[in-house]
C-alpha cells in the first residue's frame, strides 16, 4: 500500500512499464501470502504454490541489464558480480524485496542464489511426501477395517 502511494503521489502509474512491473510486483507478493494462507490450511494446492513463491525467489541475476530479484520475508544469498570489480558477495536479511529494470549498457553482471528458498522447498517436498503417505494409510486402513 505504501508503494502504491508513492507512486500515485509522484504520478508514475502513467508509464505503462512501471505500471506492469507494480502489477507483477504486487501479484507476487498477493501469490505468497495465499500460500502461506492455503499452507495454513493444509491444503495441497497450497504445497504446490508455495513451491512456486519459493522457486521464484532463489535466483537473482543482473545480466546486460536486466535485473531481477524477489525475496518475500528473508534471504542468505551468496552473490558473485562482475563488472568495474570482481566479488563474492554474502547477503542475509528478514525483508521482503523485489527488484527489476531493463537498462541498456549496464556494466555490471551478478548471480545470486537465495538458499532460503531452497531450504524450504526441501522441507515442503518432505512435508508432502509425508502428507500422501498419511493419507495412502488413512485409505488403507479404512478399507481393511
């Protein structure tokens, strides 16, 4: 909410680009919180789409500038750059962030991989493995009573 008012204040929503990136910015953030919402629930389609919210959080790239980087709630990201200099860059917060911009011409070059992100999807694929063998045990133990 407070971006979008920054940005109604200053009159940015009338570049259509920076519209269309405050959309994806805000879809991403909206997608989170319904998996953590669907999780909460324990429903399966809130496995599914937390691991997509995770998926698209671990990487972070500047390349030929194009930027991009998402991190809803926290990171530990271990970043290379190259560009006036080269350099191993270690970055760890509890913040939500999403960065993107297209500039032509930029110098530098970074890669980065959130190792949040990865933890928990190893966590959610364990959880959901264990949540089908519960209910395959469920069934089976119905239909032999």
């Amino acid at each position: 909410m407070i971006t979008f008012g920054l940005l109604l204040r200053i009159n940015l929503l009338n570049n259509l680009v920076l519209t269309m990136i405050f959309s994806i910015f805000v879809a991403l953030f909206l997608m989170s919180c319904l998996a953590g919402y669907l999780l909460l629930q324990d429903k399966k389609s809130g496995y599914y789409l937390s691991l997509i919210v995770q998926a698209i959080q671990f990487p972070q790239f500047v390349v030929q500038g194009v930027a991009y980087t998402f991190i809803a709630g926290s990171q530990f990201t271990i970043q290379w750059m190259h560009g006036l200099n080269t350099a191993f860059n270690a970055k760890f917060g509890l913040f939500s962030e999403f960065n993107f911009f297209i500039q032509s011409g930029y110098p530098i070059t970074l890669i980065g991989i959130n190792f949040v992100p990865i933890v928990i999807i190893y966590v959610l694929i364990k959880q959901m493995k264990q949540r089908t063998k519960n209910v395959r045990s469920d069934v089976t133990s119905e239909v032999t009573l």
